[in-house]
C-alpha cells in the first residue's frame, strides 16, 4: 500500500478514522476503522528500515520512506479536548 494511502489515518486525536474501500485491479479492499489515538510519544518506536520483505517487491516506494525517525527526547502530545466540528483541538 502506498505511503500516501498508509498515511491518511495518521492523525491523532479523540474520534475513531473512517472507513476507506481502496481499487486495485477493479477488487475493492475496505479498511475498518481504528480507535482514537489520542497520544503521541516519542520514546516508542515509529519509524522502521525495513518490514521483511524485498525492497523491489514494494515498487517504487520503500518502507523507510513512511515516517520519521524522531529522536527520543520523552516529548508526549496529548490531545486533551476538541470540539464537536474537529476543527480545534486542545493539547498538553
């Protein structure tokens, strides 16, 4: 699955992700939906080189190319509040 798609559900905050029915050759896939994530901590492990498979038999995009190794600095982002629009949130 290509980054872009991986990455449409990489928010966090207080309300579950859509569903998405994805097309490849005309067979449609669904992803469910995810529970909230509502906090990011950098001291887990987000980013990976690689996921046990060939770097061609992902075509043109590579697994290392999905996120960000952040340092870990023990920084923690909690969405602690957001309104019934989704367009605020409040963080700590």
């Amino acid at each position: 699955m290509r980054q872009r798609i991986q990455s449409y559900d990489s928010t966090f905050g207080k309300h579950k992700t859509q569903s998405i029915t994805l097309h490849k050759d005309g067979v449609p896939t669904t992803i469910a939906r995810k529970p909230a994530v509502s906090v990011f901590d950098d001291t887990k492990t987000w980013w990976y080189a690689g996921d046990g498979h060939s770097a061609g038999s992902h075509g043109r995009y590579q697994v290392s190319w999905t996120s960000v190794n952040v340092p870990k600095t023990g920084t923690k982002i909690t969405v602690v509040k957001t309104n019934k629009h989704k367009s605020w949130l409040q963080v700590n």
